[in-house]
C-alpha cells in the first residue's frame, strides 16, 4: 500500500453497521480530508467487493469473518492514529470491536481520539439498562445481579477512556478530528 504525505487516521466504530455505511464513510473521509488528515473507513468500496465475492463464492461465514478481521488489523497498522466513535451500541457502552480497535491501536502506540453524543457517565448509562435497579453495599454501588458498577465518573469503561489522548472523550466527530489533526500535524 502506498502512502500519501498525509497522516491516516483509522475511522473505527459501529458506523459501518448503518444502512448507508459507504454513503456516511465517504462523508467521514471528506472531512478527514478538508482537516489535512486521510480517512480510512473499514468497510471502503474495496472492503465490501471482496465480502460480496467471497459470500458469492460460496466461502463460510467464518472465513469471510476471519478475511474481515485480517483486512481490518491490517489496514490499522497502516495507519497514524485512530479516530473512535465510541456511542453506546447494542450495549450501554461501546462496540465490541471498536474498543477492540482502541486496544490495538493503543498497543501499537498509535494516538486515540474518541467521541460520543452520549456523554452520560457509564453509571448514568448502565441505569437505564436491564441491570438496574442500583444497590449500594459498604460504599460500593452493584447492579441487581450483585456485579459492581464502574462508577469514575467516565463515559465508557475506564479502559477505553484512559487509552485515548489527553484522556478527553470528545462530544463529536468533528471535534475529536480537529484534535487528532493538530497532533499529527
């Protein structure tokens, strides 16, 4: 893969879930580009051909998994830094594999931005779950099955929170663009 003079920032998160994925990671990559910055959508046009031909080849899912698993890694390693769209998703907290990408990122010693709309506190969240109601025992606050709370005042699993640069959770995608974009710069 040839690289550009600019620095690429990996686009992990659930947005390639959504119904129009190649339509919203375009936009995210324009405006990685209008701020100096290469996006690098997981699920690009080249990404998604390679799926349709492997299902249409008749390949098992576990290899198509496995192939998208491979491509992803890989395309991380290519990169400079990691742009994290951390909104809960199926879950009170983050995508499973978004905070996967974070790890790896992190473990890479590549620099992590991430942002949320919903900048609620993990407890704030975990409430308005199925493990609520709360109980607080000898300090401590337990869900209703007794597990204990995550309660550092954070908008995720500390985890994740603490791996990113300047431990700052941004409120959106622009802002914690604009961030990894000066410190690349």
């Amino acid at each position: 893969m040839m690289r550009s003079d600019k620095p690429r920032v990996y686009l992990a998160g659930p947005d390639v879930f959504r119904a129009d994925s190649d339509t919203h990671g375009a936009h995210l990559i324009q405006l990685c580009a209008a701020h100096g910055v290469t996006g690098v959508y997981p699920a690009d046009n080249d990404m998604v051909a390679g799926i349709d031909t492997m299902l249409r080849a008749g390949q098992p899912p576990s290899e198509v998994a496995r192939a998208i698993f491979r491509a992803n890694a890989d395309r991380l390693r290519t990169c400079d830094a990691v742009l994290a769209n951390i909104d809960p998703f199926r879950s009170p907290g983050a995508d499973n594999g978004t905070a996967w990408e974070m790890g790896m990122a992190y473990g890479l010693g590549l620099p992590v931005f991430a942002y949320t709309s919903d900048l609620r506190t993990t407890r704030e969240k975990i409430s308005n779950w199925h493990c609520a109601p709360f109980s607080v025992q000898d300090g401590i606050t337990r869900d209703r099955d007794g597990m204990m709370v995550e309660d550092f005042g954070e908008v995720d699993n500390l985890m994740l929170t603490c791996s990113v640069v300047g431990e700052r959770v941004h409120p959106d995608f622009l802002s914690a663009l604009r961030a990894a974009a000066a410190h690349l710069a």
